[in-house]
C-alpha cells in the first residue's frame, strides 16, 4: 500500500509539473498578445477623403484639403483650365497638418468655390492673414480670395 501511495504521489507530482509547464507556457502566450495588442494602434476614423491642393493668391501661396467630391471636383477643373477665381472656407488655427508655415488653415469640410463672394473675406495669404490672424479667425471668420488660382493637386 505504501507503494502504491508513493507511485500515485510521483504521478501526481508529474501531473503537477506539466500542469505548471502548460500554464507557463499559456501565461507566455497571453503577454506575447498582450504586447503585440498593445503595439496596434487603436483603430479610428478613416482619414478623410478628399484632395490637397497649392492655391496661389497675386504671388502668395497658401494649401488647402477639401473633402467634398464636388468641390474636388470643381478645385480639379480650375487647376485643368487655369481659372482664377473666388474659393475659400471657414477658417481655423493652426495649420491643420497641411497648410504650413501659416498659422492658419481652411476648415477641410466647409471649402467651396464660387463666382462671387463679399470682399470682407478677400486678402492675400501671407500679407493679411498670417499678418494679423487674431482678427481674421475670430472676426471675419472666413476666408475668400477673389485672385485664387489652384496651381498644384499635392
């Protein structure tokens, strides 16, 4: 009986050990995942559809991304044809990632482009909004150049 006891205390201890093995081995797999999760970025919104493009204002350059097919659509036939024209959109601060070194950008999803618009939102680039930004994102709210020419799709 003795023997018997010790022979089933052996295998249990066996029992025990690859038990041990095969949690170690389980626990190592679990972290490995954990790692290689936690070095995915999260998931999130697609990045936004649209076109980026070079817009020229009397010799002052400026970017814009528009998000619209419409009016990438309408930025694609300016830059085909030439025209010069009025464009703009709500302005923001910043750059937007985009329309560096100004420190100022067009809202992606409020760009347009049209026949006329008032002359409070005409202004060149450089000379009048990065000259005095304070007044145009927080007064005059927009921006609208009547001399816009679309001289690059980046």
């Amino acid at each position: 009986m003795r023997a018997t006891t010790l022979l089933h205390s052996a295998g249990s201890a066996g029992t025990g050990r690859t038990v041990r093995r095969t949690l170690g081995s389980l626990a190592a797999v679990a972290l490995a995942l954990v790692v290689v999760v936690g070095c995915t970025p999260p998931p999130g919104p697609p990045p936004a559809a649209g076109a980026t493009y070079r817009v020229d204002v009397v010799g002052e350059t400026f970017v814009l991304r528009a998000t619209s097919p419409a009016v990438v659509a309408q930025l694609d036939e300016a830059l085909a044809t030439g025209r010069v024209g009025v464009l703009g959109g709500s302005l923001r601060r910043g750059s937007g990632g985009f329309n560096a070194p100004h420190v100022w950008h067009l809202d992606p999803s409020t760009v347009f482009v049209a026949d006329m618009a008032i002359e409070l939102c005409d202004g060149r680039p450089t000379s009048d909004l990065d000259a005095d930004p304070d007044y145009w994102i927080d007064t005059v709210g927009s921006y609208c150049p009547w001399s816009a020419r679309v001289v690059a799709r980046l």
